[in-house]
C-alpha cells in the first residue's frame, strides 16, 4: 500500500497537573518491564525454554508452554520495553526446541491437536508476526504453519472434495485420529472433567458420571470416544482460520485467503441447512451428523461437551473477524453472530450463586458480590435433553463482532446483554481469569460516556495484579519436578488488557486462536518502532465505527516525543480528518507569577485523508484528537507504508 507522508501537528496545550490515568499508565508500563525479566529469571533456562521436569501427556501440553509468554509481544506492541520482542522471540525458540525433544512439535508446528489448545499456543507465534512483520524467518513460518492447512498439503490435513479437515486433532503430522490416549478408558476418577459430565450421552447403560466408575462403561466409553470424537471435522477448527490469515496479511496470497474463505463458507452454508444453527460435528464424508446418529451436536469440543459456546462460539467469532480482514467486508459475519444470538432465544434469569454451571469460579470473581442477583444467563451446552449450562454470556464474543463491523446490529447485539444484565456495568473488580479479560462491561461503560472513572479504576486493577503475580513468585517454592504445567500461566505477571482497552480502543484478543486487530496503533517514529514512547501516555475516550477520540500526552520534562498515530494497526482504515485541540500563546507565562495562566483553547479541523497523523508531543504537553474514518478503505496487511 503506498500512503501519503502523514500530516504532523504538534501538541501546545499544557498538561497542567497530569491525570492520574496518564500516571498510573506509565508506572504500570515500568511495573511490566520489571515483572517479565522477574519471571524469566525464575522459571526459564538460559536457551529461552521452561524449566520443567514433570510428567507429560500423550497429546495436552504444549500450549501450556506457549502460554506462559502469550501476551508479551502485544506488550512490545503498545510501547514495552525495547528488549521484550526479543525476549519473546528467544522463548518461543526455547519452548519450540523443548517441545520438539517431548514430541509435541514437528518442524516447529505442534504434531497434531485440537484447535481450542492449539489456538491459544499459537497466540505467541501471531503476537511476534504483528509485533514485528520485518522478520523474515517468522514470516516464512506463517507461510509454512498455513500451507499444512491447504487442499495440495502433503499433510492431508484438508479434503477439498467434502470442504472437511479430517480430524478434530490435526497439525504438522497431519490428521490424527482418536483422542488423548490417557482417555482409552474414561473413567470416573477423571476428577478434572467431571463438571463437563459424560462426554456421549448416547451410549446405552451410561445416563451419570456415576457410571464411569463401571471399569466395563469406562472402557466403552472411551472407545466411543476414539470412534466418534477423533474422526470427521469439529466446528472449534474453524481457528485454523487465523492461521491462513496470518500469512495471507504478509503478501497477500490469495491461496490463503481462498482456503480460508471456502472453509468458513462450507460451515456457515453447513448452519443455513440446519434453520441456521452453526453444527459441532461433519463426518468423513462431509455429511453433518454422521458420528452422532444425526445429530448437529456432538462433537469434539462441541455443543454437548466440554465446553459449548464457550469453544463453538469462540471459534465461530476468530472466522468471521478473519474474513472482514481477509475482504474488508463484514458480509460474513453470520457465522460468529449465529451462535451467540441462538443461545440469546433461550435465555433466563437467575443467579449465578443459585445456578448449576460448569465454570462458576470464572463468574464468582467476575461478578464478586453481584453473583448472588438475578441477571442474564444463556445456555452453552445442548444434548439431547436440551439446552443446559446456564452462564453469564461472555462479552469478548459479541465485542468483536461489534470491533469488526460497521453494521448497527452487532452495537444493539451488545446493547441487549447490557439491558439485560442484573448487575452494575460500571463496577471494576481486581481479578484477572485464564484469558486475562473479563472488564469489558466497565469499560464498554466508560466509551458510553456513563463510567468516567474507569481508566483509573481498571489501571490500578493491573497495577494490583502486577503485585500479586510478583508476590506469588517470590513466595514460590516449587521445584521443575514438582510444578504444574498450568504454573507459569498462574504466575505470568503481564498484564495487557487494561492497555489496550485504554490506549488501542481494542478488547483483549479471544484467547483460543483469535488475531488481534488493533483499533488504533502508536509508531515511536523518532525511534522506529512500534508502541507509544517513553513517557507518553495514550487515553481512546470514544470509539466507533467512523470515528475514536483519544487524547495523547508527555508526561516527562524532557525530551520531544514523536508518535504517529495509525488507524489500525493492520493499515485498513483511512483518517479522513482529524479535529485537535490548540492552546493560544502564553504559557507558562512571566515566572514573577504564583501560578501559570490557562491558555485559551481552540479547535481546528486538519485534512488527513490516510492511514495515519504523526504528533509531536513537547515535555508536558498534551492533545486531544478526533478523528473521523472511513473503515477499511485500504487493505489489511501486517507491513503498512
């Protein structure tokens, strides 16, 4: 894409006293910088990978190593410390090395897994794409990662005859039938599992998890499962779709694009023949239903087990978020919006505290005192019986639908789980969950105009977390044999979804293999390379469609910032104009003076017509900038002129 020189204005209205927000932004942008080489120091050997010593499984486990390090580059992204991309990259080295030794990886892609786990492995691998698309080597993998996936791949992973990837685990080794082979026999004392309960509810002599204690239905059950759950495609592999579209961003080969495309095509038409529901499960000929007597659900990581929307849906909302990359249109955004309005019909009010569910720690600290009222829940599971499984909905999902799209229903989609909310929107909590998010209600408020202490609020929040994460490794004392492989997830002490909700305008990225898109992007022009400069902190105060306001402003005493400002971080949409603020001449005045005179301000309306405006930024100046968008007038793509 070749762009215009971007227009450069300068900031002239002082700062005054600094906001709290832009302070706590900045300590917490020092807190992080501390924390990564904390915990680098502690749990990683010297070759980048993890210390550990413990047992492993026949197939789970390598995203959990990935894990560990997922949100690093989108820390470097928005302004982290020069050194962390580095640091990213020699990690994802180390723990590719090391699970290439305990047979997880082949040619540096994982051998064969699901896509609910290989999604959140990958998320490390596309967070370094974006931090740093210049990086040949890693641009040939996105290339090599995506083309296993492709109709000619030796793999075999797709069939272009029935529009299937052949095994809901699949990867570098090609389909890999069957399931976790600790599962040959799916016994009761799978304590782990038990709140998902049986995982077919078909078989004859099984109708409680009670029944897996029968060494003879444990045995059944779990041959079942290699039949019937380890054969045929699984609706949860529509995020393979973001690996097409990593490397479709590079050059734009329209191979990647196609399979992409074709692929979430053949599941939506799969929905439109089925009264529009979004099926779990196609057999090996193509046909849905074929393992399951029929039925749309079913299948592995599907609508009866585990976990329902929380795996279909997700899934279904990296598709169609990857098509508006891959066409700069939200024409196929049915697929995501599907599922999450199907399960909206059968809502119910009820409390969570008074309600069976099968992930209730999630909401307990979500919701904190507000657990016990009555508020919205939707089902995340159906069998045969029905639907079950009464949740909160998860925000995240109809969010990006709504980042995505410029069509007013996806903004009313989320406006209705707001109304029918039971509980205080604005309300922050101090937690943080597996996918460090969770405080898109709040914040959501806070672009309504309805929680102006938000920034604050949700900044110390991190800051609190920050401390926490730090506190739990100095007072960890476990050993590389003793520790868990979740250990380093529980420990990992960055914290990235309050910045970008407060400086990117974006939701924290869907945690099972989403990309992440942001709204707005900083480009320290003055030093070449992404995030916001040292001292600079950045506050998105609106966001939609056509437009974002956001205010930028140095905080130091020294030093002129440059920044450019980028209408998404991918280059797809256009600034047409930008209206900034402008202080008359004046300050700081005739230093006889107790205190400062306050400037008048004015307002100007600057030509844009690109992708991006550079500001310089004075020692203790600020701006404030509203700009006006045409989304995606340009194509999407990880290099941008």
């Amino acid at each position: 894409m070749t762009t215009p020189t971007p227009p450069r204005v300068t900031a002239t209205v002082p700062t005054g006293p600094p906001p709290a927000w832009a302070i706590l932004q900045r300590r917490l942008f020092d807190a992080l910088d501390e924390a990564w080489r904390t915990f680098a120091d502690r749990y990683c050997a010297p070759d980048g990978s993890l210390r550990y010593a413990g047992p492993l499984a026949s197939r789970d486990g390598a995203d959990d190593f990935y894990e560990a390090f997922f949100n690093w580059p989108v820390l470097y992204q928005l302004g982290g410390a020069d050194d962390l991309l580095g640091a990213a990259k020699h990690h994802w080295h180390g723990v590719t090395a090391q699970l290439t030794e305990a047979g997880y990886v082949i040619d540096e892609f994982e051998r064969g897994y699901d896509w609910f786990h290989m999604g959140e492995s990958l998320l490390l691998f596309y967070g370094i794409c974006a931090a740093d698309p210049g990086d040949a080597d890693f641009e040939r993998r996105a290339h090599r990662f995506a083309d296993l996936y492709l109709p000619d791949s030796s793999t075999g992973n797709y069939d272009p005859a029935a529009r299937i990837i052949r095994a809901p685990h699949n990867g570098a080794g090609g389909p890999r039938y069957g399931v976790n082979e600790e599962w040959a026999s799916y016994g009761a004392d799978l304590a782990s599992m038990r709140p998902y309960g049986l995982p077919l509810r078909d078989l004859p002599g099984m109708t409680d998890w009670a029944d897996l204690e029968d060494p003879g239905n444990a045995a059944r059950m779990g041959a079942a499962m290699t039949e019937r759950l380890g054969r045929g495609d699984a609706a949860v592999n529509l995020a393979a779709t973001s690996l097409a579209t990593n490397a479709w961003l590079y050059g734009h080969d329209d191979r990647y694009r196609d399979w992409a495309l074709a692929y979430t095509d053949a599941w939506q038409q799969r929905a439109a023949a089925g009264d529009g529901i979004l099926p779990d499960n196609v057999g090996p000929s193509g046909r849905v239903g074929e393992l399951h007597g029929g039925r749309w659900y079913g299948g592995n990581y599907g609508w009866a087990w585990p976990h329902g929307i929380y795996s279909v849906g997700a899934a279904a909302v990296i598709a169609a978020v990857n098509t508006v990359l891959l066409t700069g249109t939200d024409e196929r955004l049915a697929i995501g919006r599907g599922p999450l309005d199907l399960v909206a019909r059968h809502a119910r009010h009820a409390a969570v505290t008074e309600t069976e569910m099968s992930i209730s720690d999630r909401w307990l600290a979500e919701l904190g005192e507000d657990a016990g009222r009555p508020t919205m829940l939707v089902p995340n599971r159906h069998a045969d019986g029905g639907w079950f499984d009464y949740q909160p909905p998860q925000l995240g999902l109809p969010l990006w639908l709504w980042q995505a799209s410029t069509d007013a229903a996806d903004g009313e989609r989320v406006e209705a789980l707001r109304k029918g909310a039971g509980y205080d929107w604005r309300t922050v909590r101090d937690f943080r969950n597996k996918e460090e998010a969770g405080h898109e209600a709040p914040w959501l408020e806070y672009l309504r105009g309805e929680n102006p202490g938000y920034p604050e609020a949700v900044l110390r929040v991190a800051l609190a977390q920050v401390e926490r994460r730090m506190a739990l490794i100095d007072a960890d004392t476990s050993t590389p044999e003793t520790l868990d492989i979740h250990h380093w997830q529980r420990h990992n002490p960055v914290v990235t979804e309050a910045l970008l909700q407060l400086t990117a305008g974006t939701p924290q990225v869907l945690y099972n293999g989403g990309l992440l898109p942001l709204r707005i992007a900083y480009r320290d022009t003055l030093r070449g390379r992404p995030g916001l400069p040292a001292d600079v902190a950045a506050l998105v105060e609106e966001a939609g469609p056509g437009h974002v306001t956001l205010q930028l402003l140095h905080t130091g005493l020294t030093g002129t910032r440059r920044v450019a400002v980028c209408a998404g971080s991918l280059g797809e949409h256009r600034i047409d104009s930008a209206v900034l603020d402008e202080a008359a001449p004046g300050y700081p005045g005739n230093p006889r003076a107790y205190s400062a005179p306050t400037p008048a301000t004015t307002t100007r309306e600057l030509r844009v017509a690109g992708p991006r405006l550079e500001v310089e930024l004075p020692p203790g100046r600020r701006i404030r900038l509203h700009l006006n968008l045409t989304p995606r007038a340009y194509q999407a793509a990880h290099r941008t002129a």
